[in-house]
C-alpha cells in the first residue's frame, strides 16, 4: 500500500469523494445520517480539511495498485501522534491493511519518540477491537458537543 501526502486543494478534491463514501458506509449505522452529513460539512469539508492542513495536519491518501482505497491523517499534539483520521473503504477491510497503516504510525512514533493517541465512537466496537488489537489502550472517555443537538461519545485510546 502506498501513501501520497495530500497538500493541494485538487489532491483534496480528488480524495473527497472517497471520505464521503466512507463515512456515509461507516458511520451512518452508528450515529445516523443526519450526523454523518452534520460532520462532513463541518468538520471533514473540502475547506476545513484546507485549513487543517495549513495548521499542520498531514493527511494522506491510501493507495492500492493506483486506487485511492482511504485515508489517514494526523497531527503532532504535546507528548502525541494524534491520528485524527484512519478510514478504509469497505471493499479493502480485512485484508491486513490497518496492521500495515499501524507499523507506519509505530515507526513514526518511535522515530518521534512520542505515544499514540486517537479517539473512536464508544459505539464503534469493530474499530475498538481494531485498535486494541494493534496495542492501543483506552485511557478515557470524552463526550463533545459539536453543534446542531450532537455529540460525540467516544474514547480516548493511548499506545
């Protein structure tokens, strides 16, 4: 698998029909569409994945055999690698692919020398035994307003 930095307003035009696919699959089971739309346009939109860029996010889309299959992104935060976004597509799951994304977040964090940390919808049991699988540890639990009556009930896991 390969990863390609996104950086440009046409590297995120390109890469944003796949988020939209992904989350609308994903996440409309767990929290429902009217939030998965919510959040797309406020917090995954073409202009503020921009911002979040210009900020020092580094997003990357994943590739396999030149087809863009999802994405991952993080940031630097205190003591953390905080991997704020880690989305496959349906079709790719399974197939060892988020070991391989983990090996990368591993090297990174020990070149680094900084822990991991990433948050996941309390309702999110797949990705939880995911991420506990590859060694992540929950450590809390955050509830967030985001706007418009939703909240996001996740946890905090650390590794």
């Amino acid at each position: 698998m390969e990863k390609k930095k996104i950086e440009t307003q046409q590297e995120i035009a390109v890469l944003y029909p796949v988020i939209v696919e992904i989350w609308q699959e994903w996440f409309t089971p767990i929290i429902g569409a009217k939030q998965v739309d919510f959040m797309l346009d406020n917090y995954q939109s073409k202009e503020n994945i921009e911002a979040e860029i210009k900020r020092g996010a580094r997003y990357f889309a994943l590739l396999k055999e030149d087809e863009m299959i999802g994405y991952t992104a993080y940031e630097i935060k205190d003591t953390a690698i905080y991997i704020s976004k880690l989305y496959i597509k349906k079709e790719f799951r399974g197939q060892g692919l988020m070991r391989e994304i983990f090996t990368w977040y591993d090297n990174l964090s020990e070149k680094l020398g900084l822990k991991q940390q990433l948050r996941v919808n309390r309702n999110n049991a797949h990705s939880i035994a995911v991420y506990e699988h590859c060694g992540f540890k929950i450590v809390a639990t955050k509830d967030d307003e985001i706007g418009n009556g939703f909240i996001m009930n996740d946890y905090i896991l650390e590794k």
